[in-house]
C-alpha cells in the first residue's frame, strides 16, 4: 500500500487508498454497523410518518478556531437545521471534498470532533463518500452534512406561522461566533479570548417543546450567516408580520460589541453557531425561555421582542427609545463563516 | 440589488444576495411547495419504516461533456445510489459550493438539467444550501446531493448478501462515462462521439425486483469509480465469495474499447455513470436479464460471470480460457471523474 502523511489524488480515485482512506480513517472515528457495511446506501429504521431533511456544506476557514472547528461545525450546523423544525435528529450523511496534499493528521483531528458532537447530539453517520480535488481547486477540506430527523406528531413549525403578538426569543449572546473566527483571521487580540458558539442544540429545542403548550411553539431558527436580522427578516417576511425588537434585550458579550465597533460590523448581522430564535404565543413565553436557560447551551436566553401587525418589516428600538430598521445584510460581511 | 453575470461573494453572504440568488435562481429552476416554504429543514412524508440514504459530492471537470453534465451527473449519481439499496428514491437535498466568478448561465444551465432528471427519476429536491468561495479556491462548482428512497417490505440487499453460483449481470457497456470525459479534456477526436452513459437507473432497478422472485436478488451497484474491477472487488471482498467474469460476454463499445488501449487504460476500472452492477440467484438471472433489456437504459445488458466459493478474489477469464486476477484499481487513473 501506497502511504502518505497528505491526500493524495488517489485518495478519490474508487480503488484501494480511497478504500483505505475510508476504514482506517473515517471508519475509525465515527463508524457504526450501518456505515461499516459500507453499502452505496444506508438502509435505516424510521419511526415517523414525516421526516425532516436538511443540508449544509461547511467551508469555514481557518479549519480550527477557539471553540471549535470545521467538523465540529458541520455536525452542529445540520443537526441544530434539522432540530429547528422540531424534529428529532437521528442521522447524518458526510460528503468531503479534500484537496491534494492536506495534513492526513488535520483531516484525522476533524473527523475525531465529528465523532465527539455526533455522540453529544445522538446523530449517527451513516453514509459518506470521499473526493480529492488537485491543489490550488479546494481549500484543505470541504465538508457537507444532510441530516434526517423524524419529526413528532402533531408538530408543524415554520417562520411562515408566526401572529402578531408572538413573542421573540434568543437562547444566549450574540455574535459570537462570527468574531471567533474574524479575530482568528485578523490575528486580533483582546484581554479574553472570544470563543465561537458551535454547539448542537437539538436538546435545547426538545425541552422548549416539552415545556411550552402544543401548537404554542411557531418557529425555531438558528441565526447563522447573516446575523439574527436576516433570521428576524426571513420570518416577518415569511409571515407578513413586523417584528420589533428591543436593542437593550439582547444579550451581547462585552467583548464582542467592542470588537464589532473596531471592526466597523453591525452585531445583528454577525454569524452565530450556537444560538436559536425561537417564537412563541405569548402566554408560552416565560417556559420557553425557562427551558432554554435550565440548558447549558441557554444560561443567558432572553426575551428580545414581538410581532406586531405589519408588512414584512424588523424595527430595532433603541435605549433611547427611538426605532432604526433592522435590515437585512446587503453584500458580504464576514465571508466563510460557516 | 446589485446585479452581476457571475457569482460574488455575497451570493453566500446570508443576506440579500443570497436570498436572490435562492429564489431567482435555483426557486426557478426546480423548485416545489417544500423547497419554496425555505426553512432550514424540509418536512416531508414516509411511508416505510425503513429508508435508505445516501450521499455524493460531484468535482468532476469539465461540467459539460457529451451526454451529460454536472448536474445530470449530481442527480443520477445520488438517485442511483439510493436506488442500488432496493429502494424508490423520493427526495434529494442539494449543497453548492460556488467560486467566486462563476458564469450565472453556466449554473442556470446546471439547475436545469438537475431539474429535468429529477423529474425523470421522480424525486424532488427539498432542501438545500449554497456556499461561495473565493477565487483560487473551488472550481466553479461543486455539487453535493444526499438522497432518500423508501425501503419496500422485505426488501434487504447488501453487497455483503452473495452466495457461491449467484449470477453477474451489468447493464451495458462499460467504460463510456470515463472515456468521454477524458477524451474531452485531452481533445482526443474519435470517428463518433463517445457519449457519457450517464443516466437514473431506478426505474430499472424496480423493473429487475419486480421481475425476479422474492430474495432472489442479492445486490445492485452501480460501477463508477473505480468501474467495475472495484465494483466486483468491494463485492467479493464483502460476501467472502470468488467472482469469476467471462471477458468475452461484458459488452464495450470499440471506441472505448480502442480508447483504452490507446491511452493504456484497463476498461474494467473505468467508471460509468449509468450501468448497473446486479447480482442475483442462478434462477432469476435470465428474468432480471430480460427487465434490464426491456428498460431503454438497459439494452446492452449481459450475463458476465458468476459468483464461486473462495476467499474474496475477482478473476477475468480471456477468450483463450486462461485467467487473470482482476484486481481494485491502484493509485488514480482518472482524476475528477464525477
């Protein structure tokens, strides 16, 4: 057997680096009976009428970054996407696009915090499949993630469902993600090391369910690329409602409004990874937001606003008590986020 | 809004931009009523208990090639994976990874075609994602698509299922899709286009189950990289059986056949895009024969070996009557294939 410390075009080629590419080292990381079976297609047990399907790829650069890393993300990024739907996720697909000559020890420590989050949000990986672009047509690695969730009964939830007098929620501090990785980038320092916020939050959404009354619950959405005012915008749109929100509710690390100044970035617009916006009937909202802060992922959860009859539009009121629309990101802020 | 004939970095943004390119672009090119709802997660119906799932990312260069294209190939690859499990392929999630300056005809041109073989297999793309990189640092496109079949009653095949005097059937001839995307990228001219076999084999996988008893049918594949060298390797080795092909009976068209031996290809490791590997019980062999010739994708189908008790070897015996091992491709032949 050919052997190498790198990727190696043959590493995509069907034959046997590709073969052992696959046992020894993704099998070994996260591997189960059903992927170990090694057939074009995993066959595997539903126990719902409606399932819930979503995809993600993940091209985060650099690949490790205070609070987490490229696999870490693209397990959080589609389980928190199929759990936003109320489902239960349960299992993952991986597809990487790995250039020649990326670290084989790199690609090892990515697949080993798959394996870790996977297990932490009871997702298992099923099925895969492995490219090799030539150098100079990739960026290391590229990581894509579907994930399959069976959804429960009687639960429909949908950024188009939200009434006006909903009330918004947020499960932590903003922002925070999206400036790990620009300070990373940047080679910024500050007197505390801003961490991102990647982490799966299928249980979170599982205890707001459980604690709120049924059909209570509108909508979840994890407010990644573009910040919580493209997620807030996507709902009052979908919906046909204005949303308005209270600038001094939203929870936002010190350290991360000071850097958003520096840097010249409106916070709203800043990814997250590990936050969800969560929309409820008002009477609902005090056990949401209870259940989001009795979970770790939640400690710092708020209340930040509600739906108002409307037209499609998000109004930030200030301290001062004056209102600003909250748009949408026009152009790009923080590129390869996620 | 700001318009351009290529892909910007903010059509990945989160924003504005992505939300155009979403619903002008890939909304109008295949979109249905759960894709339109764009949530993070479809929510679609099952009715099986089992399912199966796959997945494949698609790097392949050119995009366009005789008899297919990138996203032809992004749709058949995944619907026939999915397919190879016994199961009707229903929904198909699709993941972009787009260059920076990529020509938006180009990729309007792509979206069509994965529309139109969709809907020829009949699934329906649900969800999706779309991630920009920067110059330098993709190859246009990349596409990744997972996908879902229902599993029927009963139904369990595996490459792991085989047993001493099974039957080898392959669709058709062999070697097509690897010959014309090399021809095309080193402008080799032959006296008739060699075309890609690229096609969505479900319907004829169906044909192939229904025509053959119960449990008759142990396994499909469809032979892509790696051809079918691997495809029968992977097979021996999983079921712990010997293999044994007749060269005479695997039909290759005499320009691939010529191509080959020009370009010092060995046929049996080229990868197709659209035959089917299926190996069934000495009894079913001539009915799972007679479907896969009635299907239009299935014309050229043979008989080519059979399966014997051994230890996990792959021999090809010559018109002469001797035998030579028939080995998994080594190294890369054929980088980018799909």
């Amino acid at each position: 057997m050919q052997t190498s410390d790198t990727v190696l075009m043959a590493h995509g080629s069907g034959g046997t680096m590709m073969r052992d590419i696959i046992e020894q080292l993704f099998f070994e990381a996260y591997a189960g009976d059903t992927l170990k079976r090694a057939d074009d297609a995993a066959a595997i047990d539903i126990s719902a009428d409606r399932i819930a399907f979503s995809t993600d790829s993940f091209v985060v650069t650099p690949h490790f970054f205070p609070g987490g890393d490229i696999g870490h993300l693209a397990v959080c990024g589609t389980v928190n996407d199929v759990a936003t739907s109320g489902a239960i996720p349960r299992y993952l697909s991986c597809g990487f696009v790995l250039e020649e000559g990326y670290p084989l020890e790199d690609l090892r420590r990515i697949c080993a915090s798959m394996a870790k989050t996977a297990k932490e949000a009871g997702v298992e990986i099923v099925t895969g499949d492995t490219k090799v672009v030539n150098r100079g047509h990739g960026d290391g690695v590229y990581i894509n993630t579907a994930g399959i969730g069976e959804l429960r009964k009687g639960v429909d939830l949908s950024g188009s469902h939200i009434q006006p007098g909903d009330k918004i929620l947020v499960s932590g501090t903003i922002g925070d993600h999206g400036i790990a990785i620009i300070s990373m980038r940047e080679e910024l320092s500050f007197s505390t090391e801003i961490e991102s916020d990647a982490a799966p939050l299928n249980h979170m959404i599982t205890d707001v369910l459980d604690a709120c009354p049924a059909g209570s619950v509108r909508a979840f959405r994890d407010p990644t690329r573009g910040g919580l005012a493209s997620t807030l915008n996507e709902f009052a749109e979908a919906s046909g409602v204005d949303i308005r929100i209270e600038e001094d509710e939203v929870p936002v690390h010190d350290q991360v409004r000071g850097a958003c100044e520096m840097l010249g970035y409106d916070v709203f617009q800043v990814a997250n990874e590990g936050k969800m916006v969560c929309v409820c009937a008002p009477e609902a909202a005090e056990a949401a937001l209870a259940a989001m802060r009795a979970n770790k992922y939640g400690a710092d959860a708020a209340i930040i606003g509600e739906a108002l009859e409307g037209e499609g539009r998000v109004y930030l009121r200030t301290a001062f008590g004056s209102e600003r629309i909250l748009d949408m990101l026009v152009g790009e802020q923080l590129p390869r986020i996620c």
